[in-house]
C-alpha cells in the first residue's frame, strides 16, 4: 500500500514539477546558481515525501559533520537507489552530485540531475570520464561541495565493493577535506522488497574530516583504501546496532 500512495504522490509532484522545471531552466539562462539552488530545493522535498511515506525510522550519530566551514567532498559506502535522497534530506544547501551515465536514460530523474547541476559519469570512456571530473574539480576549487560513492555502483550485498582511487581526485586536487559516511538500511526500505516500501531503521553515521595531505605519503597514494578502511569500520559500528535492534525485537 505504501507503494502504491508513493507512486501516486511523486508521479504528480513530478508533473507538477514540469513546469517549475521549464521556470528554473529559464532562470539559469541568468543565474545559474539560482537555477542550482532551486532545483535542489525541490528535489529535497521530494526526498521528505519519500521518507515521510515509507515511515523509515533514523539512527543517526555525526550529523554535526556535515556542516563544514569549507567546501569538502562527501564520501560514503551506496546501498540504495534512495541513499541520495537520503543525504539531501540531511542536507540544505547543495551539493554536486554525480550519477551513472546510464541515467540519461532515466525520465524526471536525469532533467533533475541535470538542472541540479550534477553530472554524468560515463566510465566506458576514459576522456569523457576524465572531463567530467575536471569539470567538478573546477567546482570545487570554486566553493562547492560534493559527494562521491566510489564503488562505483550499488552492493547488493552488505559487503562493501573495492572503493575505486580515481574517484578521490575530487578531494585531493583541490585539496580539500573528505567527510566519510557510512549508511545501512536503505535497501531494507526499497529495494529488497522489490520496491514495496517498508519502514525499516536507517543507520546513518557521519565522520569527523580527513585531511589527505596530512596522511602519510603511502596512505595518500592509496587514500581510497585508506578512507575505505575508515568508512568500514562506521559501517561494522552500525551493522552491530542493527543487530542488538533485532534482538531486542
């Protein structure tokens, strides 16, 4: 039933949505940040009425670092098509966000990517890729911030995939900090009921700042083994509460 109300709610929030679409495309002809800013403020609404409708229950715990006094790129283990949604909700100000290039082919949901200002990573070519990440870097450089899964794709198990090292030129080249995450749940809510929305507990943890170039020269060299080392022990911290809910039930 959850599913059917979630179908119904966000198939006409985003053909209400057309409209401001076209309106938001019209301002970013003038203010491109306006056009940013605006989109992802729809966009988090959404996200509201997702978690609102699914009745998901948060365990959270770091939340204090998502807010930085500088720009920084976020970094966390994917377990789900809603962790994005996830972190927006969390999240006031905008973000960059990077996506599959494979959601091109995705209706509402690659428009709203693209007017957000995100990107599409196309890993089957090494200078489409490679401009992609400069474009962002550039970004980055400038103030903004982003966030990265650098699996690569979503595990379909709890094992975490091997965090890929290109991904945290992000970081490393404008030299800002990373902000490591690690989240479980959100594939209890969506999809392991093959999308029937269920409300489950979201684990939610948030990491203190990692500053790359204070780590040691090798573990620069291999800083997404490094920060992967890190993100998994906040994933073991919540896989542990997971499991002291469930017996406690």
């Amino acid at each position: 039933m959850r599913a059917v109300i979630f179908i119904i709610i966000i198939s006409i929030h985003f053909i209400l949505g057309l409209p401001y679409l076209g309106l938001i495309y019209l301002i970013g002809i003038f203010n491109y940040k306006q056009r940013i800013k605006m989109a992802y403020a729809y966009n988090r609404l959404t996200s509201w009425w997702l978690y609102t409708i699914s009745g998901a229950k948060f365990v959270t715990q770091g939340l204090e670092n998502l807010y930085q006094d500088t720009n920084v790129v976020y970094v966390g283990n994917h377990r789900s098509m809603i962790d994005i949604p996830l972190m927006m909700l969390f999240m006031k100000d905008p973000i960059i966000l990077i996506g599959k290039d494979s959601i091109k082919k995705w209706p509402f949901i690659s428009w709203w990517l693209h007017a957000m200002g995100g990107y599409f990573l196309d890993r089957s070519s090494g200078k489409a890729g490679f401009k992609t990440i400069i474009s962002a870097i550039n970004r980055i450089k400038n103030g903004e911030s982003c966030l990265i899964y650098p699996e690569g794709t979503r595990s379909r198990t709890q094992e975490m995939l091997p965090f890929k090292q290109g991904s945290f030129k992000l970081a490393s080249k404008p030299c800002v900090p990373i902000i490591p995450m690690a989240v479980l749940g959100t594939a209890d809510v969506f999809e392991n009921n093959k999308i029937n929305l269920k409300p489950e507990t979201i684990y939610f943890s948030v990491g203190e700042p990692i500053y790359l170039d204070q780590l040691s020269e090798e573990n620069q060299r291999s800083s997404a083994k490094y920060v992967q080392s890190i993100i998994q022990i906040m994933y073991d911290e919540l896989l542990d509460k997971q499991a002291i809910e469930k017996a406690s039930k």
